[in-house]
C-alpha cells in the first residue's frame, strides 16, 4: 500500500487479448506483481475472431516477411507441446488451377522455403489425382492442375487466451474483467490510474510502476487518455472478416479468393468458417461489422471451390469480425509488416510500453520481448520461462 492507502502494483496491463494476457504471464512469472484490466471478458475482441490457426503464415514468405515466418514456426512448435489439448497439427490443402496467380511451381518453391524454416517440422507433398475427391469431397477439379499440402496448427484463439490468462492468474496475477480503464497520470514516479469497475458508480484508483498499454485497435485511443501523452506509433486499422457457413468442411484448405488475395476454409463447430479479408476500417473498433462487399467475396470464393453446395447468405450462421492492427504503409494490407511494435517513453527505464499489431501465433515472444523492456526498470525476481509452462 501506498502512503495514502492507494493499492499498489508492480504493472497494470490494460486489455485482455492475447498480447495482454501473455504480458500478464510474462510479468507474473518474473514474480512482478501484475493487475490485469478487460473492459468486456478476456479475448473478446480480435483474439476470438481470428482465422483459428498457429502458423508461420504461408502467405507471409510472398512479403519477405522471413523472420516472422521463422520466429512464428518455432512458436508453433513450442504451443504444440505446451497446449496439446488445444493446438493441433494438421493438414492443409492447397488446390491449384491453370488460372492461379500462383503456379504450382511457385507454390512448391514457397513450401520447400516453409519446410526449411520450420527446421523439417512443415512436411509438404503433392496429392495424387486419384486421391483428390476422397481427399477434399465436393472440390471443384474443374481445370484444376495439382493438389498440393503442407503441415500446419490451428486452435481456438478464445480458449487458447483464456488458457494464458489462467496460467497468468495461477502465476499470481490478479485480472479484473468488466472494469474499463478511465485514465492515468504519471506522479511521483509512479502512475495513478483510474479504473470504472462495471456496474459501480464509484471509480477506483490504483497505483502501478510501469503501465503496459495492449488494447489492439484501441492502443491509441487509450493513449490519448494518459497524462504526460506516450509517444505514438502511426498506424492503419484493417478488418478481416470470416463467415461460418452451414456446410461440412471436409479439410483444411488454401485457396486464392475472388480478390487474387488467399483465403482458408477450415472445420469449425460443424460447419466451414470462411475467410479472411482484409478492408481499412476506419471508425469505431467496437461497432466493427462484416460489409456487403466482404460477404459477397467470401460467398463466391467458397462458391466457386464448392460449387455442388452452394451458400447465400441465408447459409451464415456466424459473422466474425476482427481489426488487426498494422503500421501505417504505402501500399498494400498484404504487403504490410505483421511483426508487433513495441513502443515504450523511455527506452533505457520505460514507464509505459504499447503493444502494437502482431499475430495470435508468437503473442509469447512478443510478451518476452516486453518483459525484457520490463526489466530495465524492475528487474525480474525471478526468471522462470513461459516456453516450459503447460496451458492447460
């Protein structure tokens, strides 16, 4: 307790995504005492509207991406071992047709650069024709010219944070959900924070020595609600949207969508869960909803794969929608940098680090890399490794 009776902890983290609870992880297990605040419930928001998968990102080698790629398959890895219950390896398909604008040549070129930054973890082979209905039913082979699959994960993002969250709590992190962070100012070397407990007029105060800012598309909105203001990283808001359809999804598939971009249909709660896109969203995160235009390319992509069974909008059963967070770019969505940035007020002695972007898969790395910014300030107290702690 402070000298005025103000409950006091080591780091507050606003934001109960995945990289708010992996931080809240991070920091627990170097025996920091850590508060958690969630304005709704733990992963609602972006990290249960997700594609559902832990991987390197394929698509992301088309980019030059490398790094991430490599640093998101050593991820999966290490999430295979310690959540089996809830990340799983599978098989994915890769359908390829004469009018592809990617060739199956090329395809093969970028599975071959997958398998070998995946250390031979990422196995891939061509499917023979004779095996491609029983492989994929109902796929339409029309002008199609090779079936190709490469090893990959998936999950359920919601269950895969919540599972952190546990872990952080078990670690001895206190997590608060329904309490909305109001604003925080920086006095005598310490910030006093203002948090509204859901359903309590009264605002409660509590004091923290590094304040960790990780509220995805919100992150500079609530930066705005800091005093002195942190420093800011620009940024462009996109919006992928998945569609559950009601119709049997016999395999995990990679295919180009009606926008030249890549999509996935995978298994999910019976049906086939259809996405993603990616639109600048500008607005208000919390109102984000599928558009008209993202329906009708994800129907027709689906439509144009499975033609047999066609799906309108009368066969959605679920619309999700989520808003990734990526550094301002001049060009493209695709071709933007899909690393997390991290963005502190003092690099020597930070005070307030952001989270910016980043991917479901290596939210774990990106929780150590803060960590070690955590360090420079508090020292760790002790040095346990969220690499070999079960998420269970």
């Amino acid at each position: 307790m402070s000298g005025n009776d103000t409950p006091e902890v080591d780091i507050l983290v606003i934001g109960g995504g995945i990289n708010g609870v992996g931080t809240a992880q991070a920091a627990a297990a170097a025996c920091h005492s850590v508060l958690l605040v969630e304005q709704n419930t733990i992963a609602s928001a972006t990290s249960s509207n997700s594609t559902k998968l832990i991987h390197g990102g394929l698509r992301y080698l088309e980019s030059m991406q490398m790094g991430l790629v490599y640093e998101a398959l050593h991820e999966r890895e290490t999430l295979l071992k310690l959540a089996p219950g809830l990340v799983s390896r599978e098989w994915f398909y890769i359908p390829v047709f004469r009018h592809n604008k990617r060739p199956a040549w090329v395809v093969n070129i970028g599975l071959a650069l997958y398998w070998a930054l995946s250390v031979g973890r990422s196995r891939f082979k061509s499917v023979p024709r004779k095996q491609w209905q029983h492989v994929i039913p109902g796929l339409n082979t029309e002008h199609m010219t090779t079936l190709l699959a490469y090893e990959d994960a998936a999950t359920d993002d919601a269950l895969l944070t919540q599972a952190v969250a546990r872990s952080a709590e078990r670690l001895g992190a206190t997590i608060q959900q329904h309490t909305a962070f109001v604003g925080a100012s920086f006095q005598d070397n310490r910030w006093l924070i203002q948090l509204a407990p859901d359903g309590q007029n009264q605002k409660t105060e509590v004091r923290a020595k590094i304040l960790i800012n990780a509220t995805g598309p919100w992150v500079n909105t609530v930066r705005q609600q800091i005093t002195p203001l942190p420093p800011e990283q620009k940024i462009h808001l996109v919006q992928g949207t998945h569609l559950l359809l009601d119709r049997p999804c016999p395999a995990f598939v990679y295919v180009e969508s009606e926008d030249d971009r890549v999509m996935f249909f995978r298994p999910w709660k019976g049906g086939t869960l259809a996405g993603t896109t990616e639109t600048d969203f500008y607005g208000d995160p919390s109102k984000v909803h599928a558009s008209k235009e993202e329906v009708k390319i994800i129907l027709a992509t689906y439509n144009r794969y499975f033609p047999e069974h066609p799906c309108s909008k009368s066969d959605i059963l679920e619309y999700y929608c989520g808003i990734r967070v990526l550094p301002q770019y001049s060009d493209t969505a695709f071709s933007a940098n899909r690393s997390a940035m991290l963005v502190c007020d003092n690099e020597d002695k930070p005070s307030y680090i952001a989270i910016y972007g980043g991917k479901l898969t290596t939210y774990r790395k990106e929780a150590e890399k803060v960590a070690r910014l955590i360090s420079r300030r508090l020292p760790a107290k002790q040095n346990a490794d969220t690499g070999k702690i079960s998420l269970t």
